[in-house]
C-alpha cells in the first residue's frame, strides 16, 4: 500500500478575492476535509468581492457595501476552507514548498508548508511617483478599503471640485460616479482621447458625450503632481499647463501586476510584469503552484501575444480553472480576445479584439471601417445612434476587432463580435450571421451586420 | 464580336417587399440602366415594407405608417427600377422565359419576357377553412393594408374585447398591441402554451408573465369557427369548450410560404412548401431563377434540414445575395441557426437552435439544462431575473440550441449563442467565452456561461 495516498494534501492560497477564493471553493467542491486542507491568506479585511462595483458605491447606485461582497469570510470558513485575514505573505520558498505569511496587526510572522500553491495577489493600482500623492483627499479606488476612505472624504469635505486623474474604465466611472453626487468633475487624461482602450476616433465619441453630460475633459494632459494648501490637503492637480482646484482627487491610471512575491521568489514574470501561466493556469515550469486573476499575464488569441488585463470576470474563471486542476480534474483557460464594457451615464462603450495600433504593433496589415446604425428599428420609440467601428485582417479578412459606442442596446452587442474572435471567423462570414431581430431590439440588419457588410466589401475591395 | 454582351439583359422580380427589392435594388447597385433593365412587380400598393414592425403600428408605439416603408414606389423608380404597383403575375412559362402579369384594377393581361427572374412571392397567413373566417372584424396582419384595415375596425368598434388567436410571435405581440390600446384581451392557443417556438417549460414563463399583464391566456384550445351576429360582425370565437366573446378578432395562427405560381410552374418545392434553393439562392436547377423571402425553404445548420422561416431579416439578406448573383457578382446565404427574439410588454422572449422536439425530431441525443441568473451584477439597480436553457449534444457537447427569458437584456443575449452554434462551438469551449462584463451589464459569470457551465458538466456526467 502507498501510505501517501492516505496523506492530507495541504492547498495555499495567497489572495482572498476573486481568483484565489473562487479557486479555493472549487477545490473544496472537488476535495473533501479528510483529502484536502485549505489555507487562504489575505492582507485585506474582506474576501471575494467586486472591485468593479465600487464606483457604483460611491456613485450611489449601490447603497450597501456588504452588497459588493459575494462571500465573506464566515462563509467561506463554513466550507473548511482555513481563511486567516489581516495577513500577508511575505516570502515564497520554493525549495522548502512554504510560504512565511506575517500577521498584519500583531507583526508576528510564521512559516506554512504547502503541496500546492495559488498565487493570486492581485494588482496594484498604479500611483506615479510625484509631489503630494499621499495628500489627504487623494484616493484609489482599488480595494473596499480604498473606497469607503473616499466615500468618508466624500461625507467630509465641503467643496465640489472633484478631479479624477486617467481616463480609462475607472476614470470615467469615476467621473459619472461624481457627476451623480453633484461634483463638478474634471477629468485630466493623459491621452490624446479619453478611453485609450478604443482608437481615437471612438474616445472621440466618448469624449463629446462626457461633455454633454458636463464633465470637463482635459486630454494630452500630464499630471506633474499633487498641490497642497496650508491645511497639507489637496488643492489642485498639476499640469505643465494649467493647474486644476480639486477638493477631491481620485485616481484612475490604472494597475500593474501585483508580483512583487513572485518575482523574490524567481517564478517567470512577461513583460507586462504578470506570472506566466500554461493553458492549466499553472506558472510555467512549477508542477504544483498555479496563478490567476490580475497578477497574471493571458494569452490573446487574436495577437497570438501575452496581455495584462485586469478584470474580475477573467479572475473568477482562472480561479475556476484553478480549483479544478488542483481539487484533480482538468480545466483549461484558452486565453482572451479582449472583450470590455463600461458606461458614463447612459453612453455605452465596448470594445474587443484589436485597436489599430495593436494590431500595427504585432505586424498585422488590416481594414478599418466605421458605420452609424441604431439601437433598434428605426421607426420604433427610443431607437438610438450607435457607431461600430470593425478591423478586418487584409487578404483574410479575419475577424480583428470591434468597437461600439452608443446608448442602450450598444454594449453588450460586442459579445457577437467577442465570439466571432473565439471561433476565428472572417467579416464575409458574419454578413450572414443569423442574429436575433424584432423591431425593438435591432433594425433588420443588426449594426454588426452592417459593420461585416462593410469591413467584407473592403477587404474584397470592392469598396 | 459577340453582339450578345451588348444586348441589354432583362431582370424580372415578382414581389415588391423586402426580398424582392433588396434583390432589385442590389442588381441595380451593380449593373446600370445600360446594361440591366429591371422590372418588378407587387400586387399590392406598397413596397419595401415592415411587415415585422405592424404590431408596433397598431399599439400606437409607431404612429405613422409611412415610417414602416423603408423605400417608396418612387425611390425605387428613381433608381430606374420598373415598378409595377397593383399587378399581379399570374403564371410563369419556363420555356418561353416570361411571365404574365394582370392588372389588379383594370384586369388587363400581358407577357414580360425575362433574362433573370426572382421569385419573392412571400407567404400567406394561415386562414382555416370554417364558419365566420370572413366576417367583419376578423382580421390578419400580413400587410400594410391589414393593418389599417385592423385600426379602422379598432376606431369604429365601440366593444372592448379582443380575442387573438395563436400564440405565436404575432400572436404575442398583437396581445401586447391591444393591451396598450386598452382592450381585455384573450389568447387562444392550440398548443400546451404560448411560443411554441421554445420548450413548453419555457413557453410556461410568457405565459405566467403574460397572465401578470392582464392577458387571459387559453391553452389546449383549438378554434372551431367565429360566431357573427345579426349584423353579421363577429361576436364570439368558437371552441370545443366553450366561446370567448370577442369584438375584434385577430389571427395569428402563422404563415405558408406563397408559392402557387412557383408549384404550377413546376419548380422544386420542398417539404415545408416553400421553393428550394441553392447556397447562391438560385432555384435548384434552373440557372437563371432566384428565390428569397418567405416564399422559401431555408437550410437549418444546426438541424442539417431544411425549414421554413418568414422572418424579414433573412429576406433582406436574401435579396442582397440574389441581387448580388443577379448582378453578376458572387455572394451565398449559408442558412439559418433559427434565431427569434420577442417580447410583451417588458418581457423579452429568445431562442436559437432546436428545441427538444426538433433534436429528438432529427435524431440528435442531447443534455438539457436550465439556470435562473441575472441581467446584471446581483447588487446593480435594475438587476431583473432571467431564465436560460441551454442543450448540448451528448457526447460531443456541441451546443444545440439556447431559449432565454428575462426582462431587459435577455432577448439579444441570444446572439452569443447564434454565433457560437454558427461555429460549431461545444459547451465546454463556451464556458471561457471573453463575454462584456461590468456591473451595469452582466453578472461576472454571464447568464450564458453560466448555463454553459451546467451543460457542460452535464454532458461530462459531473453533474
């Protein structure tokens, strides 16, 4: 008899939130107590919640904090799972398979032996090094900590001014999350549009809407820093050009691959400066440890190239991934095509596959067509504008990206477009695609439609 | 010199409706007035219309008829397109390669000789052959003429009840079409519930969500006549059980494709009724016949059968590949993975793919599951439930079919799926789609994944 089949296996996870958490459970699904014992550090106060909610909190349309947290620690502790909160891993040994995790509040620090390891720590939001970021009034808005700290300064401060620094997905979340509050709201964008995650031409759009909505954009601006008053709070933002009051800054530049373990610990780190992982979600190279979630880099399968994205719903499903193949079964995570929705009020804006220069940069020679449609029939109440931008590949004419801005209706429609990517169709293939139309949902030819027509007669060059 | 390539061709289309013209005016796109000359024939006064869009006219949700038409008797003509209002063709002479055509008003006959011919006859709405079909009040709403005849008969009637029969999708809509106009409405419905186009277990949801509008819904109830009065209007619609009083009636038990003049030409006609076609929607075997629209057959992808949907989003895309071919280009209509969205009211109706009866039908073995989840995160305002049941094949896993029911941002939802199924994907390789996620849009496992997570362990045996 092989005793070790009899041993208890031993699961470290480093990170409570969606990644690592989603990946203890599925494990504990998998694995029973008496085959396998979990233990999950996180330095933070809460487990498993969504960081994508907290400009809805701030904004008011989430009241309750608690709402944003899928399942606390109780909950998880009630599934076995051995969850010690307030602490932080400071070491990963290799050789000896053991973590040293010290406790947050008391400074004590001990040694865990683990059989596997999750590493899933997560992003840290990106905070340039100038003049006066640690100032009372400056906030990020990464962790449920960070944001009931803005929402505190929010409740105490009497000016108006609010300046949100970065104009991506946070940024102009941010924005509309203050503009509903009643800030007069500056956004100072480093770029020459806001939203860089779309071409120029779309940030365009993006950016006309969030002037009508009476957020003041500032593009090809460059933050220089921070300046305080006598009270050493925040007065203004720093640019070389002009400087702009803030009672309130918030800072939406967004993150970087939270490694700094990984990296000590000499596991493979890409160029974006996430852990590289096989298809398994395994770090690449080390049999019994596995990494996901915004700490990692993913494969796009439309470049053929690593990225670094950092959303929860790729976090829950490395963690499912994860949980699998550590719990014994098989799951794989294939990769992104770089699917992305967000809105400023009711200005939807998606995105996936390739911008222009993305796919410049990995060498592929490409269409680009733009074409205006509406939400629904024409005729019908409500039918609003919708612009959908399509990139097909020359001589292919593959599929490369779509990007939409609109109102309802325009945001979840880039899903067509995301697994189009997935199963590698050309734009002449989806001309025909058999989408759902009725009068209050699509014209009799959907906007994606429209776009494939067009992006097809290109590439024909019949255009 | 071949005199023949400057012998001017002669393109003849019968049907002024969507196929038909799409066809004429692509033809058009692609060869000039020198080349081409094109008649097109319509029997009725209009072209180019909504038929779709009918329900939303008569609920007052579009108010003007002419907003239906997409394009006028007179925009076609300035595109040198000979059109040939209230005339009817009456036979089609194979070997002589013309057709006659009469004059609806007049009654007046006469031959046109063609080179091309395109068959876009449409369909006919289904009037069984009993008692009271014709009476005063009893209407269809194929056409724009039904329509207003169908609100001159609501503006004249003083009588506030409403039967519809069928619960199809223009059933359904027309029930939500006199709703709004105020009326008790009754549905009457052979079948076991309502959109017999999804299961019966999903057809039950519209039916409980229909009953919350105010709709009397009656299953199992097969019509055997309509009861007129003295004055010979109706008065009551007949069934077995008993009959439901009614002040206006309107049918829609569904529609055949129209091809009597096709069947007595000889032409192929499949199973269904409708004429067969090839990818290029050339009539099987004759070389220079099209036919598109609701007059035909389409191929079902998923099924590998052919079937017949009057939908007008294929019969745009039918005249845009005919009027391609015709005007000597190259384009193809692969089929359909029989896509439909609806709604009543706020309550939004999607399916795609087969339903268990089509599987079992074609003898496809499969699992089926069903999830409740969310149109968006579970903490967002206006987060509303939504139903998705999902087959996949046993075995393969391949995906088969999706039925959604939900509030706002169920219906189109079903577009994930149509590409998926179009591309062949298993429900394993759905469960990684990079669908849009964030809090105002979805769940961070969208309702779709979720219930390709189930069928995929499903079709595993793990669950």
């Amino acid at each position: 008899m092989n005793m070790s089949r009899t041993r208890r296996e031993r699961l470290v996870v480093i990170g409570g939130d969606a990644a690592g958490m989603s990946a203890a459970s599925q494990a504990r699904r998998l694995k029973g107590r008496d085959e396998l014992e979990i233990v999950a550090f996180e330095r933070g106060h809460f487990t498993s919640y969504s960081a994508c909610g907290i400009p809805y909190w701030v904004g008011g349309d989430v009241t309750d904090r608690d709402r944003l947290i899928a399942r606390t620690p109780e909950e998880h502790r009630a599934r076995d799972i051995d969850l010690r909160l307030r602490t932080e891993v400071t070491d990963i040994d290799l050789d000896g398979q053991r973590v040293r995790a010290r406790d947050v509040d008391s400074g004590a620090e001990s040694w865990t032996s683990y059989d596997k390891l999750v590493i899933a720590t997560g992003a840290r939001p990106i905070r340039p090094d100038m003049p006066g970021m640690d100032a009372p009034g400056v906030h990020g808005v990464q962790t449920l900590d960070d944001g009931q700290a803005l929402l505190d300064t929010l409740a105490r401060t009497r000016g108006r001014r609010a300046v949100v620094v970065g104009a991506g997905y946070i940024g102009v979340e941010m924005a509309e999350a203050l503009i509903n509050r009643g800030y007069e709201v500056t956004v100072v964008n480093r770029g020459s549009e806001p939203m860089s995650t779309l071409d120029p031409d779309m940030g365009r759009l993006v950016h006309k809407a969030m002037e009508g909505l009476g957020i003041t954009m500032v593009n090809d601006a460059e933050v220089t820093g921070i300046l305080t008053g006598d009270d050493d709070r925040v007065r203004a933002v720093a640019t070389p050009d002009r400087d702009f009051p803030a009672d309130v800054v918030v800072l939406g530049i967004g993150v970087r691959p939270e490694t700094t373990l990984a990296k000590a610990a000499g596991l493979p780190l890409g160029i974006h400066g996430g852990l590289l992982t096989d298809r398994s979600m395994r770090v690449r190279g080390h049999e019994n440890i596995w990494a996901g979630g915004d700490c990692v880099e993913v494969l796009d399968l439309v470049s053929g190239q690593e990225r670094h994205i950092a959303l929860g719903t790729h976090a829950n499903k490395h963690g499912q991934v994860i949980g699998t193949n550590a719990g014994g079964g098989y799951a794989t995570f294939p990769g992104v095509v770089g699917t992305a929705v967000s809105k400023v009020c009711d200005l939807e804006i998606a995105r996936t596959g390739l911008r222009e220069k993305d796919a410049h940069r990995v060498g592929l020679r490409f269409e680009a067509v733009t074409i205006e449609s509406t939400s629904r029939a024409g005729y019908y109440p409500d039918a609003s504008p919708m612009t959908v931008k399509m990139l097909a590949e020359l001589r292919t004419g593959r599929l490369l990206g779509v990007q939409i801005v609109g109102r309802e209706g325009a945001g979840k429609r880039v899903d067509i477009a995301a697994v189009a990517l997935t199963a590698g169709m050309t734009v002449e293939q989806m001309t025909t695609l058999d989408l759902g139309y009725a009068p209050p949902f699509s014209p009799v030819w959907d906007p994606v439609l429209v776009a494939a027509r067009k992006a097809a007669a290109k590439v024909r060059g019949s255009l």
